[in-house]
C-alpha cells in the first residue's frame, strides 16, 4: 500500500501540471457506477456519482497538498472546498494525453476516475484493488477522522506527540510495530517503514511501547523520519503496483534490509514472521529483541 513517501512523489509531480488549471470534463466507471446502485461505496464515498461530477465539472485546482497518506485537491468554483483522495491498497494517478497513453495495460483496464483539465490532457485514477477513496469536502472537518491524524512526522512537535502516545494508557501494552503503523501516533508510517525502521533500530516488532527506554523511542522516531526522508529521495517504494503519475516505479525496495527477507543481511539468520495489527511482520529474531 503507498505510504508517505509514496503519496508525496505522486502530490510533487501532480502539482505542476494540475495547478491553475480548471476541470472541464469528468468521467466516472461503470464500476462505480454499478456500486452505488447495488448500495455499495466503491472509491467514490456518501456522494452519487452524478453529483461527484457536477461538484467537479468547472472547478480550478487551486493547490495539491499531502496529509499523511492522503492527497487534499483544493479546488475553487464560487468557493474553495476539497477532493480528499487515498489511494488504498493499488491507487495510482496517471498524467496523459489520452488513456491509452498509459502504458501498462493492469492500470489502464482499472481507471474509474478521469479528470479532464483545461489544457485537454487528463488525470486519471487508476485503481486495481478498489480500495481507495475520493470524498468531496467543504472542509476537513466534514470527515472527522482526517482531525484525528497525528502531525506531520518532519514538523515541529511530531516528536513530542508521539511519545506522548506512545507512552499513554491506550498505546503502552501495544506491540511497538502496530504503534508507529497508528496514524494516530506517526502519519504516514505503514508496514513497510515500520519493519524497516525497528530493523535499524534492532528492536522486536512485539515488544511493548512501555518496554522500550526513551531515549531508545526518540532514535527509532528520528530512524523512521530518515527513512520517510530516504524513500522519497527513492521515489518511493514498488513492491506491486506503486506508480507515479508517469507511470515509473520507485526505487527504495532496492535499500530494504528486512522488508520481504528471507534472511538476515547483518547476521545471515533465517528471518521469521507473526501477525502484528493485522499485517504480516518480518524481523531477524537474533538482531532484534
């Protein structure tokens, strides 16, 4: 799933070639279409997609922000209000003059929103799993869960907050690996920064929060941000479907020194696994403890 690094490669290309521009014509699948008669709520959520459309058509792209995971459109017909996006498990933004200048064709048979800008190319959101969403908003506070995100991890503060959570009666007890992947607590950060960091950290992905020293919690929160730092330089990690609006993959898997090992690169130990929240957890069992 695109985590930070990932959503802030797409959110820097899109930027240029989107902002300033008006939205002259949308398009919306059938598969989303068909959802919402059958009382489903496939990528498009609590707005039909005939009213996405009209809420859209004619709107300036005034500016193309990140918040954590997701991507915030702040668009401007009489007033500015949001495109809230995540691109769930397989999202992907496309830049094109035409769809089928997307190259691959996994991404092009899966495209279910397609934004005409003013200068005749198209955005055009691919999204093979359907997982994603898109939510028009006057304002963030219309969905409240998006006021529930911790800050962002390279601002000031992110650090206090997070060991003020880390350290509360809610997170304490909890698995440090399911605590740093709580948006909550750290934006940004899911399972594959999350395995990589307590790898350089040579911390268990099940040792409690309450059980790891200060000091120790603010090196592997600096650890995260160096790698959150790292992967954008990376253009992101593709360990699947992970494309920028170019269609071009990233590069940080190559770095990864845990993430989908079969085997330790520091002691040559056979790597294990267990569940942790929810999602799969690799770690060297002789490095970290």
């Amino acid at each position: 799933m695109p985590e930070l690094p990932e959503v802030e490669g797409v959110v820097r290309l899109i930027r240029p070639v989107s902002i300033g521009k008006k939205i002259r014509d949308v398009y919306v699948s059938d598969t989303i279409r068909l959802s919402k008669t059958n009382g489903k709520e496939a990528i498009i959520k609590k707005m039909e997609a005939d009213s996405f459309i009209g809420n859209l058509i004619g709107a300036q792209i005034i500016s193309v922000e990140r918040r954590s995971k997701y991507i915030y459109f702040t668009l401007k017909t009489e007033e500015e209000f949001l495109l809230v996006n995540h691109l769930g498990m397989s999202g992907a933004w496309f830049y094109v003059d035409s769809l089928l200048s997307i190259n691959e064709d996994k991404f092009r048979r899966h495209v279910h929103v397609v934004l005409t800008l003013s200068d005749g190319n198209l955005l055009a959101y691919s999204d093979i799993r359907r997982f994603g969403e898109m939510r028009v908003l006057k304002e963030e506070a219309d969905y409240p869960p998006l006021l529930l995100m911790a800050p962002e991890p390279f601002e000031e503060g992110a650090l206090d907050h997070f060991l003020q959570m880390a350290d509360s009666p809610k997170y304490k007890n909890k698995a440090i690996k399911e605590v740093i992947m709580d948006g909550q607590v750290i934006s940004g950060c899911g399972n594959i920064y999350a395995t990589e960091a307590l790898y350089r950290m040579k911390i268990h992905p099940n040792r409690a929060a309450g059980r790891i020293s200060r000091a120790r919690k603010i090196q592997l929160f600096e650890s995260i941000v160096a790698i959150l730092l790292e992967s954008i330089e990376a253009g992101g990690s593709t360990i699947s479907d992970y494309r920028n609006i170019n269609g071009e993959s990233g590069s940080m898997q190559n770095r990864f020194g845990m993430y989908g090992k079969k085997q330790c690169m520091v002691c040559g130990s056979a790597t294990k696994s267990l569940k942790i929240g929810g999602r799969t957890s690799v770690y060297c069992p002789t490095c970290q403890k």
